[in-house]
C-alpha cells in the first residue's frame, strides 16, 4: 500500500500544471484506499505491475468523483480538510476531476490491457449514470428502495466490482462479491450520514437530508413519518434527523447492509486472500468513518 | 460520416438514464465533427471498426469538455441551442460531461487497441490541463502570447492531434498537423469570439472579454488599448469589444492562425488525403462559425 501512495503521487504529478496541483490536493487528503486494497486482495498471484496500475486507476476516478461531488453538492468539507472547489474555485475542481480522469485511463492504459481499460470505463460510465440518477431522485421521498439500491451499485458498487475483477484478472465471483460489498458500503455510509458525529467521519451529518438526496434510513423513515417525509421533499429540517433517529430506519438499514456483507462473503470461495475479504465485509459495516 | 452520427448516437444510448439523455440532448445540437473528420482523413487504408470508434470517441470527449465548460463558463447557449446546464441544471451536466467522457473509453478499449486508449487518455490529460491553465490566466492581461498558445495546445490541438494520430495508426508528421492545424483553429475560434455575429457563430460574442479569458487579439489589443487592458482584468467592459476592433489586433492574430495553418499543410507530406487535409487548413482559418 506505500507503494501505491508513491504511485498515485506519481501518476498526478507527471503533468505540471493548476489541474496537477488541485488534483494532488485533493489526493493529500487521504482516504480508506479501499478500491485499491480491493484490487490487491483479490489477486490470485497476478502480475504486480497490473495490480499497481489497477489499484492507482480506481483510486483516481474515486478521487475525481468525489472532486466532482462536492462541487455539485457545494459541500465544504471532505475527511475533515475543505473541498477543493471551495478552495480553488469550481472551475479548477471540474478541470481537476477532468484530470483526475484521465490519469487513470492513461495509467491503465500504460498497461496494454485492454480488458481492464473497458472494465474500468464500464465503471466510469455506472458511476456517471448513478450521479445523474441521484439528481432525478433528488427531493423524491417517492423513490423506491429497489431504486435507491440500483443507485447504490451505479454509484458505489460497480466500482469495488471493477477493483476485484482488475485486481483477479475478471473473476465473476469476486465481481460479485465487490459489487455486493459496495451496496453494503454505501447503505453504512449513509446511515453514518443520518447518526454519525463530525469528528469521526470528517463530514456534516445530515447531509442528505439537507440535500433532499433519498437514502435508504431516510426512505424507510419517510414512510413513518410525515416529517421526515416533507422534510425529504424540500420542506422544513428541524427536528427531522432526530425523528430518523426515532424510527426503526437506522435498525432496518443495518440490516440491509448486513444481508449485501453476507451476500458478499457468500462469493469469496477460495480466493487465496480469502479470510481478508470476509473481514471486510464485517468492516465495512460496522465503521465509525 | 453518416455512420458516424449512427454510431454517436448508440454510444451515448447505450446505458439508458438521465445522464444518458442529457448527453443525447447535447449531442443532438450537432457539430462540425471536426475531430472525426480528422481521422477518417488521416487513415492510409486502414481499419474501419477502429477508425469509426477513434471518430467516436474523439467527439464524444469533445462533447464531454463542452458540456462542462459551459457549465463552469455559466455560458447558456452553445450553438443556438440552450446549454446542457441551464436546461438540466449543473450536476446534470456535470454527471452526463463525465458520463460522455466514459462512453469515448468504453468505445475505443472495445477495439483493444490499448496505443489507442493511451493516445485518447494523454489527450484527455491535456484538455484538463488547459482547461486549468484557463482559470489561472482568467483576467490576466499580463499572459504572454506564449502561455496563451500553450492553452490552445492543451486544449484544442492535443485533441485534432490525437485524432490523427488515431486515424493514421501514430504517424507522427499527421499527428503534428493536428497539433498545427488545432492552434489554427483556437485562435480563429478566438477571433470570432471578438467579431462573429451570434446568428452565424451560435455564441454570443464578446464572450471572452466579459469572463476575462485572455485570448491572442485580446492580449494584443489590451498591450496597446487601456481600456481594453482594464476591461480584461474585470474593469467596465463598455466599448471595449469595439476598441479591440479599432486596433490591428485581429488583423495579427488572423496573421498567426495563418501562420499555423502553414505550418500544419507543411506537415501533410503524401499522406493519400493530402488535397482535403490542405484544404481544412484554410477553411479553419476562414469561417464563419
């Protein structure tokens, strides 16, 4: 994992410019690497070269979309530093997700690997399409939970499923397992979203429901109560969050994203890296950031 | 190139959604297609499956660098038309830039041509890079005409370059009028900007005065006009577009596109499309939108 952190610099480093500099900003912020380690645990023995190449290009278009999220969400605050846009203005956060980009398909494409280029521009474009659907759904306590969670694989699960076939050369199952491990991640980030605390996940909580943006604690929760339901809509937020809190949502939630853990434990086989990947999917439910 | 537009259009359908229709929406306002242009008159004999997929792809990330400028420029129309963001709002268009952006690498890793990934990827980089380079000169009378040219480098002639580079299978000579014959293009473009009409060219000029983009016939107005100099820095933009025109300032940027444009016919050496290749040099130059 060092050497990644050397290859991600390395790989936003190598053309000067603004885009450069904003881009290895918003690197230094640091993160889980999780679709790295991903890319790395799932590995039969592999080629290291490819595995570092696979890990550094997912990282990247993490990266850009969150650049890019923030922008749109005009959200101040990513892992407890200020967003990029804030910093630098929106125009060098778009260029600079831009950039972000396309690091990661030159990195890949360093690798004459074709297959993994698709896979990953397969991904990009589930993600670009997840992005866009939350928009449609913005404001929507309508929306289903079955659309909440294609949602979720759009915009989080296809990503850990590109990771694990890159990192295992495109075993199905261990894409399986990354996509459903996903959905698990995403449910947990959104009920941290709905219960955690400032401090330990560097982000405002309440954020998607200030944002209108239909998450599965806020749905549920929606469907008890007509505050929380208006609140959802676009109406007043006090007293919402706590009303959530009220609800079985957050239990319920839980739930969920246990069953996507289980589900994808259930793939793992006899993937050499085995025992790690089961106890991520216990990690990342149960997680504080 | 009818089979271009075809294949346009079902790169973009493809993944149904929302940001699947906002870049249908946009794609349907046309284009010059320049870029695919470029490549099928830069193919020797050539591949048809790659050459209609480089053609494709190069639009598509055209497209994409399109939809987000205007988003970050807050410019509401482009080509007559009303932009992505204004019609879908922001994180729409953002959302369907980048979806655009993975279509043109979904379509090129489909031909496994990973030279040909890498060849879209370092094209990508470029546009990023100028596009930064952009926000950092924006209201800057004091770029040189150097930086200026470097701009439309990264972000018009890194692209024509790529696509005739895609189309030729990398012959270098072809690729260096791209790269000519793009700068060419980006200081015509530049020019129209200060003098085109919005019904012939689409845009509403003095575009790049009011944002305090610093282009070639600003930069030279502004060494000799104060007022222009002012009004480019974010003074009072009264008279100023008409002081530009007062000056010789478009006379000598017409002077250095010309200039390019020679330089790009210098390098079309027996490629077989010679006489269309020479002849897309003087009508970069001379048009008017």
């Amino acid at each position: 994992m060092a050497e990644l952190e050397v290859r991600l610099a390395e790989a936003v480093g190598r053309r000067p410019g603004f885009a450069s500099e904003v881009a290895a900003e918003a690197l230094s912020a640091g993160g889980k690497r999780l679709r790295p380690l991903l890319c790395f645990l799932s590995s039969r023995n592999g080629d290291d070269e490819l595995l570092l190449a696979a890990g550094t290009a997912t990282e990247l278009v993490h990266m850009a979309t969150l650049v890019h999220d923030d922008l749109v969400d005009g959200a101040r605050m990513r892992r407890g530093v200020p967003a990029a846009w804030s910093v630098f203005g929106p125009g060098a956060a778009l260029s600079a997700g831009d950039y972000l980009f396309a690091c990661a398909f030159a990195e890949l494409a360093a690798t004459e690997n074709s297959r993994a280029v698709g896979t990953l521009a397969d991904a990009c474009l589930a993600l670009a399409r997840g992005e866009a659907m939350q928009r449609s759904q913005t404001r929507k306590p309508e929306t289903t939970i079955d659309d909440y969670l294609e949602r979720c694989a759009l915009k989080t699960g296809k990503l850990f499923e590109a990771a694990c076939r890159l990192g295992s050369g495109g075993d199905p199952d261990l894409g399986a397992y990354g996509l459903a491990l996903g959905i698990a991640f995403q449910i947990a980030d959104d009920i941290l979203d709905c219960a955690g605390q400032t401090q330990e996940t560097g982000k405002i909580p309440g954020t998607d429901l200030r944002e209108g943006t239909p998450t599965m604690p806020l749905l549920l929760a929606a469907q008890q109560d007509a505050i929380v339901r208006s609140a959802l809509a676009g109406g007043p937020l006090e007293g919402a969050l706590v009303r959530v809190a009220g609800t079985d949502a957050l239990a319920r939630s839980r739930e969920a994203a246990l069953d996507y853990a289980a589900k994808a434990r259930s793939c793992v086989g006899s993937a050499p890296h085995r025992e790690e990947l089961e106890a991520l999917t216990y990690a990342v439910v149960d997680r504080a950031s």
